[in-house]
C-alpha cells in the first residue's frame, strides 16, 4: 500500500526537497513548488560577490530528481483537509493527496512599513541577487571621475535592513564589493553601506563568542552600524530612519530588506491549531494536531524538541526532513513513529569577500580558513551527491575568487 500512496510535499527549499529525495522510492511522490529550481540560500551571498555561480547553489530540480519523484510546478493556494486535496493558482484540477507534507517557507516581513515592498528589493533568490548587483553596477557607472567625494559618498549609500546574521553577512559583502571597485575605478571618497536593527545588537540569536567575530569585521569592510533604529519610510531614491526622538532621511543608491520573514500565507488560510506567533503547531512526529495524515517543518512550523538557535533556520529544515520521512514511511505501513531532539551541528557565518566565521564544537575561529571550512560545510549540506561531487571539484580546481564589479562593457 505505501508504494501506491500518494505523498504531496509542498514547497521545495531544504525542508521539501530533502524530504522527497528521501522518501523516493517509497511511496507516489510528488514535489509541488512555484519555483523551477532549488536555492540552496546560505551561499545565496557569495553568488552576489561571484564567488560561486548559479548551477551551484541554484540547480534546477529536475537535476535532483530522477523518476521515483513527480515534479510540479505551481503555487499552492490552499489545503482542502476534508478532501485531501491542494488547489493550485492557475490550474483547473487540484492535486489529491493521501498524505500531506508542508514545507514552505515563510515570506519577507516588511512590518507594514510605508513604501517598503514597493521601493527596497529583496534578497531570497538568484534573480533578487542579480538585481542588487546591477543596482549597484549602475551607481558606480553613475558616478563622475571629478565628483566630489561627499557627493560619491552620498551616491553610493546602501542600506540593509535587519541585523541578522543575513544582514550581516549581505552588508560585509556589499562593503567589500564596492570597496574594491572603488580602488579599481580610482573614485574619489568611499561607498557608505549601513545595517539598520531595530535590537540593541546585531546578530541576536548568536553567542557572545562568534558576535565578536562579526563585530570585528564589520568594522574591517567599514559597514555602519546603527542599532536601535527603526525605519519609518521607504522612497524612491532614500530611506527614513528613527533613533530615540529624532528622524532623518537618507538618500540611497538601494534599500535591501533582509529584516524577516513572515508566516506563508498558505499557513494563514490553514483551519488548524497555530501558535500565537500563526505557526503551525506540531505533535512531536511532525504531525498536524487532528490530522494525521499531515506533516510539516521549516520556517512555518513551531517545533518543540529543538534548540532555540535552529528555528527558521535551513539547518533545522534538513534535519527535520530526515525524520519527516521516516515518519511519513512509518504511518503508511501501520508502523511506530518517531520523535527526535534537534542540536545545532555547527554554524558559519560569510564576513565578507575575504573572511568568514564558524562556530563548532562550542569554539569560534575566523578569518580566511574560516571562509575555507564554511565552503566545505556547504558542500556536505548540498542536495545530492552528484552535485556535491560536481560543486566541490569545482570551487577545489577553479577556485572561488569574487567577481568585482567591473564598469558596463567590461564584465563577462
């Protein structure tokens, strides 16, 4: 019976994808997700800076995938739990199912700040990336060889909002980008990129002993740091920003929102029992309270038995997706299921173009072997084997040397 099972897994980063390629094989498996290919997003930093290319963090899934998994392109709109049965956007028939795995992810967050969806760009996917680089492209090609510097100054002012490890780690890259191209192209003064935290710290969920290090190289790419900030306004062309009882308005080359995520809002339409926070509530296999046949992990499901440092975070999601497997086998075949406690396995964190920090066996150490021993971490964490395979001999024999930010009709 559980070979002829249907299995719809809906969604396709680390929670979805690790979870079909484990169940292939087992059951009818199908893969929904509104996307042609995966991204791998913890490296999604170094594509910005050149340090790896497309094919390496972004394959298309049929790459991934062989036959014992069903691959459909769509967006989910709803769940009918009655009917097991997923409605698609722009489809005519819905997708029936007799066992559900949710692993979406969430949604950027702009807190309902005005101007702020419409006017400052994203960073989830290779196209958001390769935006951001042309945006910055363009303001460097705009500036003049005889402009003063405070005018470049002020033309080349980039602002990252959230001061999370995604800030953190976009900020010091765009710093150290346009920094060298600024030696490059002999302009005059230095770009400006800001991190704007609404908290009193940047990277809040990290300890005190990897913070330093990311303090420390904040200061090397010469990001500028403002905590306790809150953004009030985005505009074309300037953000607003509050800090205790005064305001100022900013002119930007480019505000990038990184400052969360929010629920799916495939979870909020769901009529099951949520968490205050609108995350989907869990028993401890990974099941919907009141429907079994449902499973779910990642960002928009709230799971107890995990260290605090892994929610929403991909490493959480791979973990869970091994046993969302298990226990998805074990219920077609009438079986025992399981539960498991989840640790961190180790955290690493890109400070630049140059530099990285890693956090593992409780100790922290930084700087360029650390970027070495984050490249290999990546590399194990990558989808298959044959991509690992492909992926690791590349970066080992090519290398992984950024790509500057060459004036229009010089880049290749």
């Amino acid at each position: 019976m559980a070979s002829k099972a249907r299995v719809l897994i809906i969604g396709g980063g680390f929670g979805g994808l690790f979870t079909a390629l484990h169940l292939a094989g087992s059951a009818d498996v199908t893969l929904l997700s509104a996307e042609d290919r995966f991204t791998f997003r913890p490296l999604l930093y170094e594509y910005l800076s050149g340090e790896v290319e497309a094919w390496h963090i972004a394959p298309p899934y049929h790459e991934l995938i062989d036959e014992r998994v069903n691959f459909v392109q769509g967006h989910a709109t709803s769940v009918d739990l009655s009917a097991r049965q997923v409605i698609l956007a722009d489809a005519s028939e819905p997708i029936g199912y007799d066992v559900l795995v949710i692993a979406v992810g969430g949604v950027t967050n702009y807190a309902g700040v005005p101007g702020a969806e419409e006017h400052s760009l994203p960073f989830r996917g290779i196209n958001d990336a390769d935006q951001l680089r042309q945006r910055m492209v363009d303001a460097l090609d705009g500036i003049a060889p005889d402009l003063p510097p405070q005018d470049v100054r002020s033309a080349l002012t980039f602002a990252v909002v959230g001061g999370g490890a995604s800030g953190v780690e976009l900020s010091t890259k765009m710093a150290d980008l346009l920094n060298d191209a600024f030696s490059r192209r002999a302009l005059k003064g230095e770009p400006r990129v800001l991190v704007i935290e609404l908290g009193d710290q940047v990277v809040p969920g990290m300890g005190a002993d990897i913070r330093k290090h990311v303090e420390h190289a904040l200061h090397l790419s010469r990001v500028e740091v403002h905590t306790q900030t809150r953004v009030v306004r985005v505009s074309p062309g300037s953000v607003t920003l509050a800090h205790t009882d005064s305001q100022a308005e900013i002119p930007v080359a480019a505000v990038v929102w990184v400052g969360g995520v929010r629920v799916n809002p495939l979870i909020e339409s769901l009529p099951v029992e949520k968490t205050r926070n609108g995350l989907l509530q869990l028993t401890p296999t990974l099941q919907l309270p009141g429907h079994e046949n449902v499973f779910a992990l990642g960002d928009n499901a709230h799971y107890e038995d995990a260290a605090a440092p892994l929610a929403g975070t991909a490493q959480l999601a791979n973990q869970q997706s091994v046993l969302a497997a298990q226990n998805v086998r074990a219920f077609l075949a009438g079986g025992q299921l399981q539960t498991k406690h989840f640790e961190e396995i180790g955290e690493a964190i890109s400070l630049g173009t140059e530099r990285a920090a890693v956090l593992t066996g409780g100790r922290a150490f930084a700087g360029a072997l650390a970027r070495q021993a984050r490249f290999a971490m990546y590399t194990s964490r990558l989808p298959t084997w044959q991509h690992r395979v492909r992926v690791g001999a590349s970066w080992f024999f090519e290398g992984t040397t950024p790509r500057p930010l060459l004036p229009l009709g010089f880049q290749r």
